[in-house]
C-alpha cells in the first residue's frame, strides 16, 4: 500500500506545475495536498524526521527542497544543532530516489560529511537536484546489477540566504527482487 501512495503520489506532483500559485487555485491546493502527503510518508518511515520539524517543501522530477525548524533543534549555544543540519541534508536524497525511481528502489546513505560554515539562527533549506541523465544512469545500473551508487551536494542556507554548510551524500539504490544470474558475480 505504501508503495503505491509513493507512486501515485509521485505522479501526482510530476504533473503540477511547482511554481503556480494563487492565480492558478487547484493547482496551488493539489500540489500542497501532495506536499502533504510526501511528508506524511517521510513521517511514518522515519518518524524522528517529524518529532525535529522537518518537512519537504516542494519536490519535481529531479528536484528535492526541504527545511529543518530552529524551534527544538537548537544546540546549547542557540543556533542550531549539528544533528538537524545532517537530518535535512539527508533525507531529501531519499525522498528524491522515491519519488524519481520508484518504490522499487530502495536508497541508502553509505557516506556523508557536511562543511559548517555559519552558525544557522534560523530556520535551515536545502535543495537538491539530479539531471535526467544521472536518473537515467541511476535507474540502467540498478536495473542492470541489482545497485547503483551516485553522490548528492547540497547547500544548506538560513532564512536570510546565507549559505551555513555544504553536505555531500554518498547513496546506493538497490533494487527490490533483483536477483542475479547465475555465473555472475
């Protein structure tokens, strides 16, 4: 069932166009129903994600931005906490796997080191990105081998655009049910 929520859902917001707004009502509401539903799923997979308030913004083909609040996850010197710079770095990687490859590919964090930069005393985004051709690279591979592997940089920024860390994620995707042919390593 979930799988499918992630499917349809995932082609539900391919669909719409992410930068129409009021002027274009329906729009506006299914694309934010959709947000919604992303987040509820990323909620009931890693409910840690909603206890520290973070939640996907928007989200295309190729197109992950997501935010962490400042409001509980502030460190002892009040900007924020360490912990919630790699929660947001993080999670969008596999959001945007979900939702370009499908439920049947699985993501998996095997590395990933951020570069602070600036005490964040706000709210914190990222925005992450893949081009068609990476996907597509992505997809051929797994399909291929049962895996594939692939890196994500991000640029974490406060409210004011100031840009706080850098993150590099090294992901794996494997693929459900691969299983494979005998006499091959």
């Amino acid at each position: 069932m979930r799988n499918r929520l992630i499917a349809m859902t995932g082609d539900w917001l391919a669909g719409l166009d992410p930068e129409a707004g009021l002027e274009k009502p329906l729009n506006w509401l299914q694309r934010h129903g959709g947000l919604r539903m992303v987040n509820r799923l990323v909620g009931l997979s890693i409910p840690f994600a909603t206890r520290n308030r973070f939640r996907v913004e928007a989200v295309s083909r190729g197109y992950v931005r997501a935010r962490i609040a400042l409001k509980g996850n502030r460190n002892h010197f009040g900007s924020l906490y360490a912990g919630a710079y790699f929660l947001v770095a993080e999670i969008p990687g596999g959001v945007m796997t979900l939702f370009d490859l499908g439920p049947d590919y699985i993501p998996i964090l095997k590395e990933m080191s951020l570069q602070f930069l600036e005490p964040a005393n706000s709210d914190v985004t990222i925005e992450l990105s893949m081009s068609e051709t990476t996907r597509q690279a992505i997809q051929a591979d797994a399909d291929t081998t049962g895996r594939a592997a692939f890196t994500l940089e991000g640029e974490l920024k406060d409210e004011t655009g100031t840009l706080v860390a850098r993150s590099t994620a090294h992901y794996r995707v494997r693929k459900k049910g691969f299983e494979q042919a005998i006499g091959h390593p």
